[in-house]
C-alpha cells in the first residue's frame, strides 16, 4: 500500500527491455547517434509539427532550463503558489534563469486564473526596471492538486502572458496522465493551445530517468544545447536516454501506463467517498487528495500504508488531507485493501 | 575500428543486469534508498574511510558541483591547460562557481608541475581583491594525454593547494584506467595522497550514466545536498544509479572493464610503435596519442576507422597526432586490424 | 510641493562642501586613503564597537551584497511584504544571492511579526534540499510603511533568525530617521537588539551618493572586499564617498538632517489629521501615507503637488492613500501650503 | 613625485563646481531628472550618432555589465591578456557574464592582433557546445601598456568580431588620453571603426565617479537598463553623475585634461630617454614603462617617488621596468624632479 509518489515506482517492462536491447554497440556520444535522431523524430509525429527535443536528467532540471532560455535580467516567472517549481525544486528556477523571482498565485484546483494572472502581471510593467520585468508563465499539467486544465484554460493564460510578450511554460512531470485523462491529442494540449515549451516527463510514469524539454518553435531553442551542457545535462551516452523514450511512446504505452495510474486513482477515489470521505480537489489524474480523520490514518499507517499529509483548506483539527499517487505499477489489490482499512 | 571515444560504448553486462534486477518495486525517491545506501557504504569500503557520496548525471556536473562545493567570489581555479573542464566542458566551471576563472598550466604529458602552479598561485596573492583569490587546484587521473599521476606527484601539488588553504579536485573520469595501471589502491591515489573531492566516472567505463561526487572530508560536503538539488541533479528514481554502481563495483568488475580498456591501448601502442611510429605521449591508461602520416591516416579512415585528430607539440605537416581511445568493449580483433591498417 | 521621494534631494551643504574640501591632492586609490580610515573609525565609534565597513554605490547594492555575503544554495530570504528588497530592486537580491527566493509576510504597519516569520521559515526544515534553506531574515527601518521597529520588536526578530543559524539584516535607507524618532543610541536599535549586518543609508538624507554596509561581526565580513569589488561597487576614488560620510556624520549633521526630515512628516501628518483625513500608518519618520480623496488628489496635483499613490488596505473607491515624502530640504512653507491645497 | 596611478588623483575644478552646483533643489531621481536627460544628448552630438548612454559607479562596472549585454551560455570573450578585465577586476566580467570565461591573447604593445584572435577563435566553432561559444571581443584603448590602437587597427579587430557575428568592446578607462594623443573625433575612434560599445570613462582624467556605458547602436541596450539596476548601478540622484559628465565635457576639457596627463607623460618619457633608459613600450597616452635599474629605483624611492614594478619582457635581473602614470594633476615640477633623480 505504497502511495507515496509515482516516482517510487521503477522502470516498466518496455523501458527496461529496451535499455538493455541497446545496451552493446558502439555509437556516436553527446546525441548524436541514430537512437537519439530517431527519438526526436518520433516526438514531431507525437506534437504533429517540427520540434526541438532536448534529454536532461531530470525534471527540476527540465524546468529551470526551459525557463532559462526565456530568462531576462530581473525576470519574473509566475506560476500558481502550489507549483513544483515554487516549492519543491530548491531554486533551481531563481538559479538557472540568474535570480529569477517566482511569484505565486492562488487559484482553485491547482489552477492559475487569467484575471488573477494580469492582475499580477500588473505589478511589472513594461520599461520600469526597479520592478523587474515579466518573463514567463508556468502552469503545471496535471497540476499538484491532481486537477487537469482544459484547452481553453490553457489558450486563456497562453494570450494573456503573449499579450505581454512572454511565453507559457508547462510542467509536464504528469503531462501523459493528464493526456490519457483529456483523451486529446498531445498538440490539442499543448501548442495548440498556446504552449511554448514544454518539460515532457518519463519518469514517473515509468522511465527511470527520462525527462525532455520540447520546443515548440525550434528558434526558442537556438540557446538551449549551450544552456543544457553549461548545466551539466548533455548526457554522454544519450542513446540510454534515447531508448528509454522508444520504448515509452512505442506502441501507446506511455499512454496506457497513464490511463492505469489514473484508473488507480479514480478507485481509491470512489472507494474512499462512498465510505464518506471528502476530496479536497476533483480526481483527474493520478493524484488523490482525501480529507480523513486523524483516526483513519492511524489505521492506515498501522497497517502498512505509505503517504503524505499535504496542506488543503477548510480541514478540521481532527482530520487532515492527505496525497495519494497512483503509477503504472499500483496493484488494485493494494487499492483496494487500502480503501478497506480506511473505511475501518 | 572505432576509436572515437571510450563513451561510444554501451553498458556492460553487470551494470545493464543490475538495472534490470532492480527495475520493478516501489522504492523511496530522492536516494532514500536501500540501494543507494549500500552503494555508499561500498565506497566507503573501497576508499577505507567515510566518504560523502553523491550522484550527478554527467561528468561535467561531478566537476563543476564538485569546484562549486569550494567557490570564492573572484575565485580562481588551476587546472592543466588541455583539461577537459579547461576546454571541453562550455563554461559549467565558470557558470556553477559564480563566475570562477579558470587558468590553464601547461606541462609535460598533461600534468602540472608543483613550481608552475605554485607560481601562478602567486599572482593571485591573499588580500588583494583586484587580481580575486585562489579557490581550488584541479587535476585529471588518467591525465587528457593518457598518463597517471602518480602518488607523490598528486601529494606535491595537494601540498601546494592545502599551503594556500585550497582543495585538490581530481576529476577521474577515467579513475577505473588509471588505478588499474598503477596497481594501487583507491585510497593511495586520492586522500591518502591529499586528494580532497573526486569526480569519481564510471559512465565512460561501462555505465551509461553513472558519476559520483566523492568528498574524503565529509564536513566539505554539508552544502552539496542543496547545489546539487538546485542544479537539477538529484534523481528522482535514484536507485537506478545506485543499481549501476552495484554492477560496476562488485567482484572487482570496474577494474576488469578498466584493465582490458588499458591493455588494448598497449596492444595498439605497440603495433604502431613497431610500425615505426611515434606516440606524443607515454601510454598509461587508455588512450594511445601516436603521430601518423596523413597518408597512413588517409587510408585507416578509408578502411573506416573512426577517431579523432589532435593537437600535439613538434609533428610536421605531413603528420598529424590523433587520439585513439580503448574501452572495456574494444575487440582485439579490432585493434590488430588497425595496426595492420597502419602498417599499409 | 514635491513630496515624491527624499531622493529626489540634493546633497547638504556640509556634504558638498566636504566634497570640495578633498578634491584635489594625490591619495591612494581602491580604500588604502587616509579618510577612508578615518570614517571606517568614525563608524565604530558611533556604533561603539568595532564594526566592518563597505562603501558601496547604491543601497540596492548595499542590501544585495549584505544578503549575499551570508547566501547559501537554495537559500530563502524572509522579510515583509513591501519590503524595497521584494519590490524595488529588479531582483538584485536575488542574483547576488545565486538564485535566492525572497519570500514576503504581511504584517501591520510594514512590520513582521515574529510567531508569522517562524511559522514561514519553517515551511524551510533544515536538511530537505527540495524545499531549500533558509538564509537570512531582512527588515527595513524606517520600514517602508514610514513606522520604526523599537529594539525589542528587533530582538524577537533577531532571536527567531538566529535560532535558525541565519542571521538579522536591516535596511537602513532611512536609518537616520529611525534613529533620530526613537531617540536611541545607533548601537541600541542594531547589534544590541541583535543584528547582524546593516545596510547604512546616506543618500537619502543629504549625500549624493553615500551608503556602507556594516558588518557587526568582522568575521562574517571576509568574504565581502570579493564581493563588491566582483559586483563592479569597489570605489577607485573612496576619498569621495569618505568624504560625504565625513560631513555627513560630523556634528550631529546627520540626525539633525533626519529630524528636520521626521518634523516635517509630522507637521503634514497633523495638519493632514486636523482636517479629517486618516492616516494609513502612523507616522514615525519621514514619511506620511494620508488617505485622500479624489477630489484632493486633484486639487493637490493642480496645484502643482508632487507625490505617489500607494497602495494600502481598507480605502473607499474614491479615495486613495498617498505617500509624501519629507527630506532634510523639506522646505515648511511647501508643507503649510500642501497642508491649505488638501484642507480645500 | 606620485606616478602610481591616475585615479590617485581628485576631482578637477570643473567637475567639482559642477557637483556643487547642482547640490541643491529637487529633481527626479533614478535618472528622470533633466541635468541626466543633457548629457545624454551631449554624448550623441560628441559621438555625431544617437547613442544610448548608462551611468554606473566604477569602470569594473562598466565593463562587466557592458559584456553582459552581450553574453550568451558558455559564452568566450577574447582581450589581451594582460587586459584589465582579464587580471585586475576580481572576475566581474565572469560574474556578470553568467560564467564567461575570458581568454587572453600575447602581442605587442598591448595590442591583440586581427589573424591571433581569428585563430583562437577557432577554437570555438559554432555549433558545438563543448567548447562554448565566442561572445566578445574586447580591447583597451588606451592600451594597459600606454599605447593607442589606430583605426585601422581597431576596424581589423572590429571585422573579426562581427565576422563571428559579436561585439567589439572598448575598454574606455583612460579613452580621453586616446583621443588626445591621436586628434581624431571620438566618432572615429569608436563606431567609425567598428566598436559597438564603449565604456567610456572619466574618473582617471577627472571627476569622482563617472563611468558610463555607451551603446553605438541604442537596439543593443534594449535590457541594459535591467541589468545596471539589477546590478546596483542605477544612482537615485544620477544628477550628481551628470553633474561631473557636464564639467568634464564642457568647453573640452576633458580633452584638456588628457592632453595634459599626456604631455607629463611624455615628458617624462623624454627626460628617461635622455638619460639612456630603454621604455618597454612606446609612450602614446599617460603612462610611461622604463626599465629601470634596481640602483635607480632605489634612488627614487628614498627620495618619495610612488609607483609600481611592472612586468615585460627582456629585462635583465638587476633591473626592473616600472609604471609611472600622469594625471590631469601631475606637476611638471615633479616629472622634472623624478627625471633629475633617476638621472642620479
């Protein structure tokens, strides 16, 4: 009963068979050999149009280089005040864009509100340097309450940060979830949409250590391999990377390791409400975010089960919300044993 | 006959089964591991003595983190002037220690000479801010020219250091051809000798991404949990990490890999020297500098050899000096083909 | 009526004149003058200790440079809200500090409250990288709310700091007039309530350009020549800014300046108060925040008043707060005169 | 008989009057004021072309954020090696470059030669993040050696630079004593020839502090602004930096002033000369390199001459050459005298 992240889980079958399929030979180093090429082939068929593909190693990493190739002197990046960026990723956004200042907005369900995003924009206007200048926005997909936003949220915060100039960044860390979960194409959700960079990410949904910053328009992206290897993210034997993505998007099965994980949670979603239980934020994707009493997660965790408390609104003294992550490896019988207990 | 780079090469077996054997099971993230944790004890066993360990993705970031984890402002960093942070590596040194300069020695067979390093320490005297301030001496084990410090050698230039209150780097990313040459143990070649911080390479030697950052004075390392979370270099899923390492370390495996790496650039020395030809540098490790005629040169690329031309001191015109780098995947067969190649 | 800014200020005459005094004559460059000495003696006398003393250019230079002297990686950085560090200086706290987040409380009268900054800084544990560190507290006296910190609300502030291990810095743009409404020694109302850098504003109140950071513990100073002079703030001609300190500390010059600053703000406050119109904050120094109506807003600006809205809580929709600024130029009859035009 | 730099000397009549007579009255500040506003237009018509015009406190400053502008990931900036950026500014220029790293060219007089910077950099290609990228070039004018590249010289270097498709920087520090010594228009020194940025600096010849960083080409700047306040460069009461330009360009006697400091320079020169000393390098601007014998400077020192020992080329062991820099404020009396001694 393990539901403490995604990223606990380790490597799916397709990706392990594939890192050891191409584990002999002798190929070109630093991206340039056949694996690599063919990779970032497949991901323009994927976002049907040209793309630029870069393998980093991580997904902190994966953020705060792309935002770094949009950085500006006294640049601010808004995102909404729950976002990976903001809170779990140690600076390394302020790092890499040379002291970037993130600033955090509220908004319901993990979602940034156009309004609200103007309204903030607001403070930063054009040509006055003592408060910085606006550089980019960052909307996560899924986002950290598990919610998933819809095209047009998405093409709503794409025209009001290009009606300033900048760029909208996706954190992608969940983009196959939310993906399986909108049952839309990748481009539907992405540059369609308004989305100019985009950090695809592998590994919790069962790569080991696979993450990609995509560039919807290549000329963004003339930087970004000077960018990436100054960071110490150009892997040597990129190949690795490479097979890990061929054996994720072969075959659907990035998707369909998604569309468990998500199945996941909406189980333990509807076991845990019909024995009574509030969710804090609408299940989506994998994530669930349960309000339950102080008791039930002593129970919980006397029978074995692995979480989080995460902060929520409108929780009583003698409950706490609690995360929940479903992944490609989640057992139903764990699910189901778990909404057991906890119904008591 | 490819020759190119010792990164051409794939993962060996023991590593490409360890990542394997460890892909399925729900483990902590972030190198909260069991895995992780024994794979740091094993260094400790390996070096005799408690180490702080952490993994990076790259070479580059091992170096540039592991120099970030002593930076001045204004500091200045002393390397041999054909090091791979020197010239190879855009800047992450200069970038990751704020702005650090970096100046090259020159010196025989790639190493740096006690007295040179002592005097250009001197033009950077304690107290003066114009000219900035030592910050930390840096050397490669194997050397970019394919030598080995020895024990004594590495101590003269770790006393220089410490006499200017600086640190020793060594950047090993071939440390495996390196202690297999000199028949020593880790230990002798790194604390015991003065080393301070190691970029401790395993990726070009049989891994596919696997590179620690190995501090003998743990106090040193209180930091480095921060820079390298805020570099983006903390894996999430870091037991795949470790797993290579396991595969790598045990049963004496990375001296194996490193030894026939070492022992098929002899076997090419030798052909070629008793062709005639002459090396630029003493073979030590894994890499054979020899000085051929552009038309021996000619006809092994026509016989589709693949390697590298390089710079190299007092070759005529008709001549070029070129690199030819053996790793633990080297076929001999591929080595006497060369040969005979050369020989015409 | 210009109200806009104290910096919109001269330099006073015993600043200029002492700038003319030592303009000519040959003396050492980069500090090593005789009046450089003789004001760094001057500032431990008045703040009777020994106390480490920069010059630098600005006073975003000055609070940059102080919070990068105690930066760490991932570090975050705690200070109110409105805080000129968080609004006003296009990030440089964040790029001096590598990348540091600055994170802003609300509290009354442009104060923090220490139960809300230890509750903040806890949301920082030591030892998880992912959420960073914690780096320093910073408060501004004068705040920007034109109220004065008393020495036990620095204490308590300073108390929670250093449990943490960070330490208290004060923005001190408008320390004068601290100073001179609290009637308390320098000492007092800094290191011996508990800080532990200063950033010693003159610019403000009479310089032309005139600011020192101040460091109480020397030790926590031996990094800072590298920083200023690697910042570009390392004077050629020091003599300059000493000699601006010189007048500027003599004879009382710099709290006379202050006070008549404070009296002026206070003269405006009451006559403001006299007929009717609230006041935002209270008013401790040299800066008055009315809430006014529309209609006197415009009445004022025809009359040629100069000054700025500001936002404040709590105002009807016809209505705005307004800063007014007095300096030691203050000219009384430009204040009775503003006074009259708001009066109606 | 002080010959130890020209920022050992103070501020001229005029830029001292000028300080003081804009000391008092109220005017915008951060460089909205009218006094900031003129003197930009004055550089324009100095420069026959719109430029856009940044004052920052010092000339590390200036250089460091001018190279900024210009700076990209793993960016190579090229200058002389004995180049003030490269040995006398702390790393500032690495700092502010986000990691630049500064390689530095031999040649004679000071000067880098066009077919030396084309081959170093070749060194980085394009295209190939390895070894970074070329980011600028930057030459000294007048030279640290004391000599003065001529236009064509300049225009050589200029077409190299842009041929790579970077800036040329001018090193401005002592551009007046250039100008002077050449008689030509500050136009054709700078743009005519090819310089897309100057820092253009007027502290060594004269004012206090006043340093400013001259676009040719106004696009250029379009971030400048930010960088400056991010760096702690924006002077609230910029009047007071325009103030000192105002003196310094009035009536020429900036030009003046250089002519001057040239003329003691090489009357010194002469007099050295005469009594059989060799100079290291020709004299063209204020400074003057003998080479000296270790008697003569003994000499000289006993009887209260201050310089320093410099390093060249050539000079036997009981002789050492020796800077000897003139200033606006140097005394014949004292050049004569200094020769006098030296003549024994």
């Amino acid at each position: 009963m393990i539901f403490s992240s995604d990223n606990w889980a380790g490597a799916s079958a397709p990706v392990s068979e594939a890192l050891t399929r191409h584990a002999s030979g002798l190929v070109p180093a630093y991206g340039n050999d056949p694996l690599t090429d063919a990779v970032t082939r497949r991901f323009s068929q994927i976002f049907e149009r040209d793309v630029a593909v870069f393998f980093v190693a991580t997904g902190t990493a994966a953020n705060a280089l792309a935002l770094s190739a949009y950085a500006r002197p006294g640049g601010v990046i808004f995102s909404h005040q729950s976002a990976h960026i903001q809170v779990d990723e140690c600076g390394a956004p302020e790092y890499f864009t040379g002291g970037g200042k993130l600033r955090g907005l509220p908004g319901a369900n993990g979602k940034i509100d156009p309004a609200d995003l103007i309204r903030l924009m607001g403070e930063h206007p054009d040509g006055n340097p003592m408060h910085g200048q606006v550089s980019a926005v960052s909307i996560s997909q899924a986002t950290e309450c598990g919610t998933v936003y819809r095209p047009d949220e998405i093409r709503a915060l794409a025209e009001a940060a290009h009606a300033r100039g900048i760029p909208l960044h996706m954190d992608g860390a969940r983009f196959a979830n939310a993906v399986a979960f909108l049952g839309l194409s990748p481009a539907e959700v992405t540059w369609k949409a308004g989305v100019d960079v985009l950090s695809f990410g592998a590994t919790k949904n069962g790569c080991w250590c696979a993450e990609a910053v995509i560039f919807f328009n290549p000329d963004s992206a003339l930087q970004f391999a000077y960018l990436r290897k100054r960071a110490g993210h150009l892997f040597s034997k990129s190949r690795f990377a490479a097979a890990q993505f061929e054996g994720y998007l072969a075959d659907g099965h990035w998707l369909a390791n998604a569309g468990h994980a998500n199945a996941m949670a909406r189980r333990l979603a509807q076991g845990l409400e019909a024995a009574g239980n509030r969710l804090a934020w609408p299940v989506e994707a994998n994530e669930v975010f349960p309000v339950l009493s102080r008791a039930t997660i002593a129970r919980l965790r006397a029978a074995g089960a692995l979480f989080y408390e995460w902060p929520a609104d409108g929780v009583d003294p003698d409950q706490s919300a609690v995360r929940l992550v479903a992944s490609f490896a989640t057992d139903p019988a764990d699910v189901d044993r778990f909404v057991a207990v906890a119904a008591g």
